[in-house]
C-alpha cells in the first residue's frame, strides 16, 4: 500500500474535526489518518464539557506532535439559532 508521506503536497493540507465528549471517535480518525499520513497536521476543535473526555484528547495531541489541539472547555453548539 502506497504511503503518501513523502509527496511534498502533504504540507499542504490538514485534516480539521469538531469534537464534542468523544474521544474514542478522535482515536479512530487520528489512526486512520496515520495510517497513510504520519505527519500530515490534524485540527482539532474540543468543545468536550467532560473533564475526562477533554483530558484524554489533550493526551493523543500531546503523543503525537502533528495535532493542533483548540480545547474549548466547552460546547458552542452547532448553528445555534
């Protein structure tokens, strides 16, 4: 299976998720991102409100180091209005 880290587009882009009290969701993207992209950027927008939940996505961004974490501290809803 080709692995495309070394094509020099992949500092071109970034993959960027919304997470809500979901952790074990954000395992599985960040697995299978780095699966074919061990260095591509991954964004992560936490708007968890559960302290565990919080703290383990703050632990995989701190293992990693190619995620940008913006941890919230809380939810801000989607399209509120």
């Amino acid at each position: 299976m080709k692995r495309w880290s070394d094509d020099p587009w992949v500092d071109k882009f970034c993959v960027l998720t919304v997470n809500y009290n979901t952790p074990d969701l954000v395992q599985n993207l960040v697995h299978s991102v780095r699966e074919f992209w061990p260095t591509l950027k991954i964004v992560i927008v936490d708007g968890s409100d559960d302290a565990e939940a919080a703290a383990e996505v703050a632990r995989m961004a701190d293992a990693d180091g190619h995620i940008e974490l913006h941890a919230l501290g809380y939810n801000i809803n989607h399209a509120p209005g």
